[in-house]
C-alpha cells in the first residue's frame, strides 16, 4: 500500500503589466488568495523585469497533503 506522506509544487509565475496592470498587487492578491485558502506556499525568488513584470519562483503546499520538508515558515 503507498500513501502520500508530504508534497508540494514548484512554479514560476509572470505577473505582467499588460493593459496597465499592477503587477505588484496582482501578487499581493494571489499570496492573499492562497492565506485565505490555508495554502502554505514559500516565494523561493522574486524579481522586476525590465519592462516591469515581475517574476516569482514559489513553493506551495499541494493540495491538503502536508508540506513537511518542503516548506518552511
């Protein structure tokens, strides 16, 4: 029998600045989005382009399995 003992995701997101978007708090709210959720996740990196967008490299927990090892708050 095999069971999941701990996962998670490894992402790298663009929030971009298309038709005047904020970047910045595009990433505010889907940090918020995930808080709300009970996601624990961890940004690993994060950095402004040139022309402003902003690229993250997260960590998150997969959906209700523990995190353990992964992430660490």
């Amino acid at each position: 029998m095999r069971r999941i003992v701990s996962a998670c995701l490894l992402q790298t997101m663009r929030f971009d600045t298309y038709n005047d978007a904020n970047p910045e708090a595009d990433l505010q709210a889907y940090c918020s989005k995930l808080e709300r959720g009970g996601t624990r996740y961890m940004i690993e990196e994060k950095k402004t382009e040139p022309d402003g967008a902003i690229v993250i490299k997260i960590r998150k927990q997969y959906n209700s399995y523990p995190a353990d090892g992964y992430i660490n708050e």
